[in-house]
C-alpha cells in the first residue's frame, strides 16, 4: 500500500522526533507549514512549555510577497521574540518536512535574527 503525502511526512517526523529533544538549555524549534501560512515555535520539552511563538498569521504581521518571504520574516521575528525570551540556541525540528523551500527560508531568517543552531 502507497502511503499519502501526510502520512510518508507523519512517518518521517516520529524518526526525527526520536532523535531531537528539546531542553531548557537548548529549546526545540519545530516548524509547521501550511499550503498558505507558516508556523514556528521553541519548545521547552522538559517541561512541555512553548518559549516563544511566530507565524504569518499573527496579529500586526505585514509581510506580504512570495511565501519564501514571509517565512523568511517569520524566522526574524521568531529569533526577536527568542532573543527576549533569553534563548539563543535552539534545536532545529523540521518536522517531517524537506529543508528546502519555506523551511529553509525560515531557519535562515532565525539564524539572521540571532539564534544558533
């Protein structure tokens, strides 16, 4: 049986998640996209906490453009928000996704921003 795109990503996100953990040193940042709108988030795993949150649907967020853009500006305002929060170094969860594209555009805004990883 062939499986559907979501469940090959699903499957491909459990072997990532065995592997990354997230902890108050060093927070998870996982990633999730949409086919309009992108989402990112530094977990805490230890305690279960989210540390800080961005996404293009946000309240005041004016980015408009391609969606290689927005992401981009997701990933910069994620690492302010990171940045007063007093994280600096993240893990990074692509969650199951290609780092290509939209992801790659968000990891490199974070890194533009000031987290490390």
């Amino acid at each position: 049986m062939k499986l559907t795109k979501e469940a090959r990503r699903v499957r491909i996100k459990h072997g990532i998640r065995k592997k990354i953990y997230g902890s108050a040193e060093r927070p998870r940042l996982s990633v999730f996209r949409s086919n309009k709108e992108i989402y990112a988030q530094i977990i805490d795993d230890n305690s279960g906490r989210t540390l800080a949150s961005a996404s293009s649907r946000d309240k005041g967020f004016e980015a408009t453009g391609p969606k290689v853009d927005i992401s981009k500006s997701v990933g910069q305002i994620l690492a302010k928000k990171a940045l007063e929060a007093g994280v600096t170094q993240v893990v990074f969860d692509r969650n199951g996704y290609l780092y290509h594209g939209r992801i790659k555009a968000l990891a490199e805004g974070a890194r533009e921003g000031g987290l490390n990883f």
